[in-house]
C-alpha cells in the first residue's frame, strides 16, 4: 500500500490529534502509577487492571506479610515502567499510523 503525498500529510495530521503525550504518561505515572491509570492512558488495559488489582489487595492486606510483597513488587513494576514508556507511547504511535493509513487508503479506493 502506497500512499501520496498528501494522503501521507493527512494521515500525520490526524496522528498529530490522536497522539499520546510522553509528558502526560510520566505525568500520570508519578501521580497515579501504583494504579496503573499510566497504562489505562497508553492502553494497556490488562496490565493496568493487574497493577490497580496488585495495589488494592496489597493495601488491604499490608498487615498481613503478603500485602507487603506486593506493593514491593508493584514497586518494581513501577520502576520498570519508567524505562518503558517511551517505548509504549512510540508502539501506541506507530499502532495507529498502520490504522490511520489503513483507513485512509480504504477510503481513497472507495472514492
């Protein structure tokens, strides 16, 4: 599938409005990561899910020895997740140019 010109400036353009902020997901991150709501954002729902799970249940059970271990390991997962994002927001990127160049080209062979 080969675009022109000016469907390849179109399909940035909307990428442009439909783009995930690296600011914003560290952002999120910082204020709200042991919720996971930085990977609700990126959508990576599953695993934001797991983390907001891992979090809830770790503090609910803090007094117990293995509330503790998981909030170290949501800790972790934290940590790693620093590292990650960029590579999660250029993933969530490239995701929706294949779909946007999709679209556009579809809609270029129904005209």
């Amino acid at each position: 599938m080969t675009l022109t010109t000016e469907q390849q400036s179109l399909v940035e353009q909307r990428l442009s409005n439909e783009r995930k902020s690296t600011a914003v997901a560290y952002l999120v991150w910082f204020f709200l990561g042991p919720l996971g709501v930085h990977r609700f954002y990126l959508g990576r729902t599953g695993s934001g899910v797991a983390m907001l799970l891992l979090t809830v249940f770790g503090v609910m059970t803090v007094y117990f020895v293995i509330g503790a271990f998981l909030l170290i390991g949501v800790g972790i997962w934290l940590l790693v997740d620093a590292f990650l994002i960029p590579g999660m927001v250029a993933a969530d990127s490239s995701a929706k140019r294949t779909a946007i160049s999709a679209q556009v080209a579809q809609a270029d062979t129904a005209s």
